[in-house]
C-alpha cells in the first residue's frame, strides 16, 4: 500500500492510497480510497502525542475485500502528522525500513538499466558502471514486488534529497547520456560537451522509455509521453551544470593525480646550512646526541621565535633542520 500524489487544478494536489498487486507475471496498481487533497483531516488526535487513522479509511478499503489496519495506515499518513508529533515517533518507526527476505530479491539481471542507474546515483551520488557487477540482488529489494506506479512513487519521493545543483548531474547519468559521447571528459565534465547534441540525446532516450513495455509492464498505455516521466523533462532542461571552466578543470585533476609531493624549498635545509643556523660545525652536528642537539635546538628557538622578536625564515629553518637531524639520529 503506497501513497499516490496527483497534479490536481489550479497546482493543487490530490492524495490516493493505492495497493500493488500480482496479476500474473506482473505487478499492477489499484486505487483504494481517495483522500481528497487534505489527508490530515482523516487524522484524529485524542491528546497527548496520541493519534489514529479515522476509521472511515478502513472500512471503505475492507468494503472493497482488503483488509487494513492502523498499522498498515500509518506510514501512508506520517507526512501529515502535526511536526512535533512525527519528530518524537520518527525514530521509533522501522516499517519502512525492513526489507524482504533475500530469497524473495530480484536478480539484479532482472531489474530494468534505468532502476538500476537511479538507485545507485541516490544511494551513492553517482553512477559507476564498473561497481553493477559486484552488487548483491538484495541491494535492489526496495523494487521488489512492486507495481511500475508504486516504484515511481517511490523514486519521486527519494529523489527530493536531490540539491538544485545536483540535478542536472543526475539526470546526465541515470539516463547514461555519456554514452553518446566519445570526449575523454564525457564522464566527469559533461557541463564542456556540446548542449545542443545533448539536449537531442537526451529527448531520444527519454521517448525511448516511454515506449519500453518492459519498464511499464502493468502500466496502462498512455498517449505521448508517459506521465511519470514528464518530471524528468522539467529536471532536465530547467536544471544546469554549476559553472566553471571544465577544461581548466580537466587539467587540474590530471594535474593532481600525477603530482609528486615535495617539501617547500624554505624547509630544505642542507647539513652545511644546519651547522650553520645551531653555530657548530659540520663535524660538531654529527657528533651532537640527541639531548644536546634538543639542547642546543630549544635554546636557539627561544632567540629565533617571531613573537621574541625572531626573524620568522630563520626560525622555520632552524626547526626542520632539528626535525630532520633528530629523526637521522635516532
């Protein structure tokens, strides 16, 4: 049992509890009572922290031969409790979280390209082609024994953690248009790749799953565009890459991935530049212990300190040579 939420007049909405069911090979989805475009009235509150599902709701879904309780009514109507009522229950309801058993998971090789791209990008942040191999079939529990409408529902409402600035990425990788481009930084900066070509890719893909079968299998054929999908065309072209020069980009992370570390030349200090700054000689530093090197060390640092009076060069000099003599040294 899931909750429907439909576009209604003037940018209303309307609110429908529906059920999943088999039908066959196939899952499908039925209507079960219509809550109108205020849910929260069918919420009674008897005081306290209390509340109850009106029984209303109940007998109209058993007049129609399914039964429900306020168990199963609750997680349709916890958006519209009152705030501070669902802060204190929140952490205390695990209904949603509880997955099937995994002999009752799907192969993986059986959920749809298109599910798999959007689960992963909302559980990870992003799509990586290399990683479809190594996931276990219960990672796609969520989808299973699902109708295609519930399963949209459900991405609709995960897919509100999204930032305004992540969604022209998401959109970019669920429907794989990186596919369509052969530029090495097609994957990590699609914001320097041609828009015009992409937009083009972009509405090929999206007619494309309209007319899939096999995504909207249980689904009752639609004229046009599929009404699920409309949402992903508003996504896509009313959203943007953040801006930034991508080849510039590019070129700094290639820069970093090859980049060899190497101490600043202010704290390379050689051995004969050593004798110099503890006032020894050369022969002296190497014949130093430890103790009087440290000795010797914390009596220069207390001349040389910036807020003594110090020159601050010196100071930063003198303590990698003593860092540097005292790790050879021991």
């Amino acid at each position: 049992m899931y909750l429907a939420r439909l576009s209604h007049k003037n940018n209303s909405r309307r609110y429908i509890i529906r059920q999943s069911y088999a039908d066959g090979d196939c899952y499908r989805s039925r209507d079960l009572f219509d809550l109108g475009d205020d849910p929260s009235r069918f919420i009674i509150y008897p005081g306290g922290n209390g509340f109850y599902i009106d029984t209303v709701v109940e007998d109209a879904i058993a007049d129609q031969g399914f039964s429900v309780s306020q168990d199963d009514l609750e997680p349709v109507f916890m958006p519209f409790l009152r705030p501070h009522i669902r802060r204190v229950i929140d952490g205390f309801d695990r209904k949603t979280r509880t997955a099937p058993p995994s002999n009752a998971c799907a192969p993986a090789d059986a959920i749809h390209q298109f599910d798999r791209y959007r689960l992963q990008y909302l559980k990870m942040g992003r799509v990586s082609h290399r990683n479809f191999g190594c996931i276990p079939d219960r990672w796609y529990a969520p989808l299973a024994h699902k109708s295609r409408d519930e399963i949209e529902y459900d991405f609709m409402e995960a897919e509100r953690i999204l930032k305004p600035q992540e969604l022209a990425h998401y959109t970019y990788q669920v429907f794989d248009l990186q596919r369509y481009f052969s530029e090495n930084f097609a994957r990590s900066h699609p914001e320097g790749l041609d828009q015009d070509r992409m937009d083009r890719f972009f509405v090929t893909t999206l007619c494309q799953l309209s007319r899939d079968d096999a995504f909207w299998v249980g689904s009752d054929g639609e004229s046009g565009l599929q009404q699920h999908l409309v949402r992903y065309a508003v996504m896509y072209f009313d959203s943007w890459f953040p801006s930034g020069d991508p080849f510039r980009e590019y070129l700094r992370d290639f820069m970093n991935r090859h980049r060899i570390h190497r101490p600043p030349e202010s704290v390379q200090v050689s051995l004969v530049e050593s004798a110099r700054l503890f006032g020894v000689t050369v022969d002296a530093l190497n014949n130093m212990d430890c103790r009087a090197l440290t000795r010797q060390y914390r009596k220069l640092a207390l001349r040389h300190h910036p807020d003594k009076g110090g020159d601050p060069d010196t100071f930063v000099k003198l303590a990698a040579a003593y860092e540097k003599l005292l790790k050879r040294k021991s």
